[in-house]
C-alpha cells in the first residue's frame, strides 16, 4: 500500500529510510513549538494556546505536502513571518492580533489563486533575482537582530531632548507618572550590554551551546540547544520550575479555543477595511507577506530539490511556463499556501516549507512518507505542552541569531561591485532589519531599483507588476506622512 501510494520504488527509496528522514526531519524543527509561542505571544495572544496552533498548523501543512504533492518536506510556522507578524504589523502598524490573524488567512488565500494561476510566475519572473537574494537576505538580517534584542545584548541609549512623545504623546519635559511606552528620534544610540544580567548571561551561554552544537553538525542542534540551556537557567534563577501538567494541558486547550477562527471574526478580518488608507495598508502588507513566503518556499525546493533529483529540469519548466499545478513544486507551493490559510484560522502566522527538511532529504527521504513521519511527531509533541512557560526567552533568541547567521549566504549572489544592483539590494536588507519591517524593505529595494534604472533609461528592465507596486508602496508612504 505504501510502495504504491508514495511511489517509493519509482523514488529509489524504501519505507526504512523515509521513516529514518522524517525523524530525522522533526528532530532539526522541533524547537518551533517553542519559539513560535515565544515570539507571538508578545502580542498578547496566549502563549498555550499558539503552542497548539503551531503543532496543529505543522501538522496539517506537512500532510497536505506528504499526501497531496507526495514531496518530503515539512511546513510550519516561518520564523521570518513571525517576526513580521510581531514587530511590524503589530507592534509596528499598530494592528491587533487578530487582525494580523485575518492578514494570515489572506495572504494564503490571495497565494492559492496566484498559484493556481500564470499571475505566479509572472511575480516570480518580475522581481529582479538579485532583489530575490536582497529580500532572503533581509530577512535573515532582520531576524538576527530581534534575536539579539532578544537574547538582551543591546541596550539604548534614549537622551531626554532626542524623545519624541511619551506614552503616544507628545513630549515637552513634562513628568511623567508611568511609562508605557516611548518614541525617539535617530540619535537614540545602539551599544553592547553589560553582561550582568542572568538572563542575559543565560542567552550567551545558550549562544555559545549552540555554536557548538551547529558547527559540530549535531543532528537536532537546535532542540537540544533549547533543552540544555534551560537547564542551566534553573540554577541561574531563570528558568520557571513551575510544572503543573495537569493544569497546562487544560489551559492549552482553553487558549486555544480563544484564537481559533478569530481571523474570520468581528475583530480580525472585516475589521480593517474601514478607510481607504487602511485597505492600502492591508493590500501592501498581504502583498509583502505572500511575496517573501513564496520566495522563501521556491528557494527551498530548488536548494534542495535539483542536487537529489526530487525536482527534475522538465518540473521545472512546467512550473515558470505551465499552468494550473501540475509539476511537483506546483503542488508543493499549493501546500504551502493552503497551510497559510489553515494557520491563520487556527491561531498562528505563517508558514513555509522549513530549510531543515533538507536534514531529512539528506537522510534519503524521497517522497510524502517521510512528511507523514514529520507529521506524527508534531501531533505526538502536544505532550510537552507543560514545557511552553518553562522555556525562557534567553533559551530561543539565540536560535534567532543562528537562523539570521544561515540566511547571510544569499548575500554572496549580490554583485555589489555594480551599483545598479548593490543600490537597491542595500535598502532592501537593510530597511527590513531596522526599520523592523519587510514589507518596508521591499518597498525601499523596488523604489530604488526603478529609480536607477529610470535615470540609466532601462525602461525595459521594468517589469509593469514591479511599477504597479511600487506605485501603491510610494501612496502609502504619502499616506502615512500626511497623518
């Protein structure tokens, strides 16, 4: 049933080592049921709650890649769109949870109509593909710094005549009671922490631990990373000891029930398009999502997928020039997209086909039994519920820092000796780490791209989607200002 199901003869592989590489596979991912939550429930969404949601949603995501594309690899919650989910359209655009919750449902909504459509290759074929390794990059860059944010080893320096309002309100001198929060102007300044803290202590040990354990190539680096260093935190007086299992499972259950479907609900999704300056917003932010989670999922198959045969050349083309989704990476991205979907309804941001279902491939795993495997294990992992509010923080912001570290290699396909590309590809990668925003960092590489080539006259070298966008991205920054 299995040989014929999943073609394994016809993929040179057997059930022994599709098993082996999907073990394989979830031991190299699993620390995303931890810093998932970590990371979203900064939100104020439920901690317990996400960490279900994140399961159900790796669960659901890598079945439809095992069973429907019959590819083996393994989708979750990206790490990159966490961050996005957080830092920008949260904290930075100032939207809810829950409507960042109906932004998710839209951008997998949005994506399965473009990847069921040519519109897909025609934005795969209209982005410049040295912007393509700018945005990868970017996104690398930026998660880096939250993790060292994270992990508490920059501190900054706010002077009282450089802060701009207090607690969303202007600022002259005035005292101040409580502070909830504050807005400065450029000249705050960026300096290295005082390692003093225990937490901050705790974050480089773990930093270190898992330097070891990745240049080492341990299978499951950075799993065992997390584990070890809340170990260490418990004599530091970090670690939360606290362990009431019967408790925990009860209140998984419960958060959960509070974010499940509140991205189709009267405060998610149909909450936002109340003026024409929010529907912009909302158009320009769906698009920047859907954009990086397409190159982040088609960098993966052709990364991993050329060397081991599991794409062929002819897969290939039918998926730039053909239509519908016939070719494997065809189905494989309507996977990914209809677990983006599935994440939003759940309670989670998106997903992407993780880089390290290439341990798995790596391992031999050839079809969709090896995803099955991967699957399993999300579901049986709901028993380490009782470990959510264990973990600190210091125990995953260096797994930020490392993930970042990985994603600088798209740096080296930047020609930067020619600044027609070195231009746009610098605004892109660096807009996105410090103005905490992807969707910016797009914004700031297209504009620039078709600035330069404007001024050379390379009219040809702009695609019409590449105008249109940038076109929308320049209003909402005349939009933003006038208000």
């Amino acid at each position: 049933m299995l040989e014929h199901f999943f073609k394994l003869s016809a993929n040179k592989t057997t059930v022994r080592t599709e098993v082996l590489a999907g073990m394989t596979t979830f031991i190299a991912m699993g620390y995303i049921i931890f810093l998932n939550p970590a990371v979203l429930s900064l939100t104020g969404m439920p901690t317990q709650g996400v960490f279900l949601a994140t399961i159900l949603t790796a669960v659901i995501g890598t079945l439809i890649t095992g069973l429907f594309a019959n590819l083996p690899y393994a989708l979750a919650p990206s790490i990159g769109m966490q961050a996005m989910f957080t830092y920008t359209i949260v904290f930075g655009l100032g939207y809810t949870w829950q409507q960042a919750l109906g932004m998710v449902f839209l951008v997998g909504l949005v994506d399965v109509i473009i990847t069921l459509t040519k519109i897909r290759s025609m934005i795969v074929k209209a982005i410049p593909e040295q912007l393509k390794h700018a945005i990868a990059a970017g996104i690398g860059l930026f998660i880096a710094y939250i993790g060292l944010k994270n992990a508490g080893f920059l501190n900054f320096l706010v002077d009282g005549a450089n802060i701009i309002s207090v607690n969303d309100q202007t600022y002259h001198g005035q005292a101040i009671k409580s502070i909830n929060s504050i807005l400065a102007n450029s000249a705050v300044t960026p300096e290295m922490a005082i390692f003093n803290q225990p937490a901050v202590i705790l974050a480089l040990i773990g930093f270190i631990i898992l330097i070891g354990l990745v240049v080492a190539k341990v299978p499951g680096a950075f799993l065992i990373s997390v584990f070890v260093t809340t170990l260490i935190g418990i004599p530091l007086g970090v670690t939360n000891t606290h362990i009431d299992a019967i408790n925990s499972f009860k209140v998984t259950f419960a958060d959960f029930g509070n974010i499940f479907g509140q991205a189709l609900g009267k405060d998610g999704l149909w909450s936002m398009f109340t003026t024409p300056k929010h529907i912009l917003i909302v158009i320009l932010t769906v698009f920047s999502m859907g954009l990086s989670g397409l190159f982040d999922a088609i960098g993966t198959f052709i990364g991993t997928g050329l060397t081991t045969g599991i794409f062929s050349q002819a897969d290939q083309k039918e998926f730039y020039e053909g239509t519908g989704f016939k070719s494997k990476m065809d189905r494989g991205l309507v996977a990914d997209t209809f677990a983006t979907m599935f994440a939003g309804i759940l309670g989670t941001s998106n997903t992407t086909t993780f880089i390290e279902a290439s341990t798995g491939i790596k391992a031999g795993g050839r079809t969709g039994l090896t995803s099955v495997v991967v699957a399993i294990g999300f579901l049986l992992s709901i028993v380490a519920a009782p470990l959510v509010n264990v973990i600190p923080t210091a125990a995953t912001a260096p797994i930020l820092i490392m993930v970042g570290i990985m994603m600088m290699n798209e740096f080296k396909a930047i020609a930067w000796d020619d600044l027609e590309i070195a231009i746009p590809a610098f605004f892109t990668s660096a807009f996105m780490a410090f103005s905490y925003s992807i969707s910016y960092g797009i914004a700031a590489g297209f504009v620039f791209y078709i600035l330069i080539k404007t001024v050379k006259q390379k009219f040809t070298e702009i695609s019409p989607i590449l105008w249109i966008v940038s076109i929308l991205f320049l209003l909402n920054f005349i939009s933003l200002a006038i208000n």
